[in-house]
C-alpha cells in the first residue's frame, strides 16, 4: 500500500505537477481518499450460516382452460 506522500506525488506528476489550480489544491483530499479506500476496515459482521435451500414448485400445466 503506498503511502499519503506517495499517492500525492503521483498524482502531482501525473497531472504535470501544476503549481496552482485545483489539483493543486485538492491533492491532499484526494491522497487522503485513496488511503481511506485501502485502508483495513475493522468488520463486526459475522458470517452467516448457509442454511438449507428453499424447495421450489415448478408449474408444469396450467390450472384453467380456455
């Protein structure tokens, strides 16, 4: 996983390394967005158990007639 540094000069570069503007100025949210998107999440969900399918009926003819 790369870093805050190194997501924000990655996009710096790839973006010509503007010295104003607004990649300029939004660099750091963005890098900081990135890292939040990799970042482990801590997950309280437990696994649910499979359970028995559910049996289905099938309609081979139809009930009326016309």
């Amino acid at each position: 996983m790369a870093t805050k540094a190194e997501i924000k000069e990655a996009i710096l570069n790839a973006s010509g390394n503007p010295e104003s503007g607004v990649v300029f100025k939004n660099v750091d949210a963005w890098a900081e967005a990135i890292v939040a998107l990799d970042a482990p999440t801590k997950s309280t969900k437990k696994v649910e158990e499979k359970s028995e399918p559910v049996k289905e009926t099938r309609v081979v003819s139809a009930d009326e007639t016309r």
